[in-house]
C-alpha cells in the first residue's frame, strides 16, 4: 500500500553505500563526495520516511473521469486543506501513479474521505492488479452515469469533497494539484458514531473518541 512506507529497493541501494564514510575519513574527500551526497540523500530519504511512519493521517479514495468518460481512483494519504477563503484542497500524485494523467487532462477531482468501516476500500485502490474491482465494491455514486460531468464519489464516506484543479505544482516525483471546491457533502452522523479512518505506522488504527 502506498502509505507503508517500505521500499526495499531503496534499502538495498543505502546499504550499498555504507562502507563510504570510513573512505571518506581515510582519503580524498573530493573524489568521493558525489557518491557521499547520494548516500546521505538516500539515508535521508529512509530516515523521513521512518517518521512519517509516526504521522497519523486520514485515507482518501481521489476520484476521478477520462475523457472516454471512464471512472479513475486511487488511495491517498497525501491530501490536506489548503484554505478555507477560498475554499481549496491539495491532493499530491506521483507521476507514475495512473490518475495522474486524468487529472492532468480533466482538471477535477473528488476527494472521499473514508469511514473507519469503508477500510476494505483501500486494498482494490491501492493495488494496480486489483483495478478492475475498484468501482464495483462499495456504495459508489454516479460512477457508470452515462453524462459525462459527475465525478464518483462514495456514500456513506465521512466526507465527500469535489473540486477544480486551480493550480498544478510539480516538485520531485510528485505533482501537487490545488483545487478550488466546488462541493461538499459531510456524512450526517455524529463522529463518535462513525468516525474516519485513520492510518499510522502502515496499520488502520482505531480513534477513542470518548475518552474524557
């Protein structure tokens, strides 16, 4: 799943260049700094993602329609609000990630943000093998219409929240698409009753909400 942050392939690649610093102690420094920056970049890289392990965050589905009127969806942890005059979301995509090209052509999205008893969600949308099943488990609405304008978005989801691409900000492997909300539709039920689901350290974690 994309937020458990593993990523062996990169682990393999640290551990190859561990044995540069003690080279580096013993002889020419300028010879072998680039191979020193990259080494501290990808220790770098694994220590932050160690961290984000210890960030507690909600799971969206970001929806949205090709040009052929086909339904797109992926599992996103990387969304957050960006303002509320205007009204804004930002949603960050990898570039590799299939939505990424809908979003660059249709320039709108819906943001669903799960319920904690919508967690069986994430595995279809988070699997490419599994693409098939995305919109055909769960209460989804509008996302076979025939008319071409309604984005899909999730009943029964703890927030449903629909936008135009207003800005596109490519910064690393990602694109960071900031859009203007159009609408907004928030489940009914108190939270304490259905609360959102939340994820920390790769694991669905559950919120006590009645705490004193």
């Amino acid at each position: 799943m994309a937020w458990s942050w593993r990523d062996e392939g990169r682990n393999q690649q640290i551990n190859k260049f561990q044995h540069i610093r003690p080279v580096l102690r013993q002889g020419d420094r300028n010879m072998c700094t680039p191979l020193a920056e990259e080494a501290s970049r990808l220790d770098l890289g694994a220590d932050l993602k160690t961290a984000m392990r210890r960030l507690a965050g909600s799971v969206s589905i970001v929806t949205s329609r090709d040009e052929e009127g086909q339904p797109h969806g992926m599992a996103a942890s990387a969304v957050m609000p960006v303002s509320i005059d205007p009204p804004s979301m930002l949603v960050a995509v990898n570039r590799s990630a299939g939505l990424h090209a809908v979003l660059q052509h249709s320039g709108r999205y819906c943001i669903n943000l799960l319920a904690d008893d919508q967690h069986a969600l994430l595995e279809p949308f988070s699997q490419s093998t599994l693409r098939a099943q995305r919109f055909r488990s769960g209460p989804w609405r509008d996302a076979w219409s025939e008319r071409a304008s309604p984005l899909p978005w999730l009943e029964g989801a703890s927030a449903v929240i629909a936008c135009i691409v207003d800005q596109a900000v490519d910064y690393g492997s990602h694109t960071l698409f900031i859009g203007r909300v159009t609408d907004v539709r928030v489940d009914p039920a108190p939270v304490e009753l259905h609360p959102p689901l939340v994820w920390l350290a790769g694991h669905r974690a559950r919120l006590d909400l009645h705490s004193s």
